[in-house]
C-alpha cells in the first residue's frame, strides 16, 4: 500500500498501542494519565485522530519514554507527495484552568489556524524548554509565540523568562508576558529581562480577545518571526494539548 499522510496517524497509534500493551495497562489506566475518554486513547491508538506533536511529548513523559521511540522503524513520506502545510504554534504557560480556557477561546477565534499547547506550571515549561535542546527536538512543537502568566506555581513566571532567554533553542521567540495582578514594578522587570510584551487581561472576554487579537496580529503579520520561514500562516490544522 503506497503511503499517505494518514499513515504516519496509524504508525504512531500503533507505537503507543503497544507500548502500552508492554506495560501491562488498560486503556483506562493511561487514559487517566493523559487525562483524555479511554473511547479517545482508543482513537489516538486506531489512528482514527491526529496525534499532536505536543500531546506525543505528554504521552512520552507519562510512559516515561522518548519521543523519537515513536518514531523508530518510520521512512517518513516519500518526497513526491507534499507535506502538510504548519501553522504557528502557540506556547500557553498558566497554571488557572479556567484562565486557561478562556485564553485558549480567544485564540482558537482568530482567523487563522494555531497549533495550541499549554505548560501549568514553571517546572513543566523549564522541563519541556530543556527537552526541546535535546537530540529529539525535531519531534517537539517548537515555540513561535509564548504566552507567560507571572503567577505560575514552582519555579516563577520571572525564572520562567529567564530560562528561555538563555536557551539557544528558543531565546529569539518572542515571550509576552500577561496577567491581571501585577504591578508596574512586575512589567518593568519583565521588560528588562527582554519580554516582547506585557499585557493586562482584562475581565472582559470580548477585550481579553481583542487583545489577543491584536498581539497574534502583529507577531504573525507586522514583524517577522524567528522561524517564520518554516511556515505557511494561511493553512495548517489545529493542534491542541489536551491537558
């Protein structure tokens, strides 16, 4: 059978059907784990849905696993069929479940698709940043745009920026820092260790989507990104983390 973009989907299921098979765990066990419907994990498995690149780096973490595991025995697509165009990804660093979802809304209105994944707390992010320089980062979601909530839990919003601005991996991609509680001393700082941004969120969700808005506007279409190069802003699917 000549191979197709749907089978990279069926490899990959297939690769975690068995891994979790190896582990002696029901569908329920590692549902619980990635926090999805066993009905779901039973779809991820059949290929039937996309396994995102951010939700295989969930996957790899529960299962404790490298992601390029996944991939071994894979040739990839012949050349003489074309790859899917990327949209941009979308880095999400909040810990506030329902900020979060409201955050995610907005994003997922604006007009263009958006690959969107979320990190909930400072160790996540400093752990996903510190994976992403590893030799299987080709399989990470890098970063072109990174939404940062100061009041993050373990390690702080301020570390968190400071981390990746030492990260050759990801110290050009712009990091706009937002929050409803912080002073101005908070956004001074922020800006002195090289934010792109500040935003304070309105409580507002028409104004919290403009500004949104506004900020995706100008990373995507005013200036130009780091790795912009590397994608194709008017098409791409929807790629979430199902937290």
């Amino acid at each position: 059978m000549p191979l197709n973009i749907n089978e990279l989907d069926l490899y990959l299921g297939k690769r975690l059907k068995a891994f979790r098979l190896k582990m002696n765990w029901p569908l329920k066990t590692l549902a619980m784990k990635l926090g999805v419907s066993p009905q779901q994990l039973q779809r991820y498995e059949t290929g039937m849905n996309k396994i995102s690149a951010s939700l295989l780096y969930t996957i790899a973490h529960e299962l404790n696993t490298d992601v390029a595991f996944f991939y071994e025995g894979y040739e990839g697509l012949p050349k003489s069929l074309p790859l899917p165009q990327t949209p941009n990804n979308i880095l999400l660093i909040e810990e506030n479940r329902d900020d979060e979802a409201l955050f995610r809304q907005a994003l997922m209105e604006f007009p263009e698709k958006l690959n969107i994944y979320s990190c909930h707390d400072g160790e996540e992010a400093v752990n996903f940043f510190r994976r992403l320089e590893e030799s299987a980062a080709l399989f990470f979601p890098k970063p072109d745009l990174i939404f940062l909530d100061l009041m993050i839990p373990g390690i702080n919003g301020f570390d968190v920026l400071k981390d990746i601005k030492r990260r050759s991996s990801v110290q050009n991609t712009p990091v706009v820092i937002f929050s409803r509680n912080a002073s101005h001393e908070d956004m001074l700082r922020s800006y002195c260790l090289h934010a792109s941004g500040f935003i304070n969120m309105s409580f507002s969700y028409n104004e919290v989507r403009e500004q949104i808005h506004k900020t995706l506007a100008y990373w995507i279409h005013t200036v130009t990104l780091p790795s912009s190069g590397n994608h194709d802003h008017a098409n791409g699917v929807d790629s979430t983390l199902q937290a």
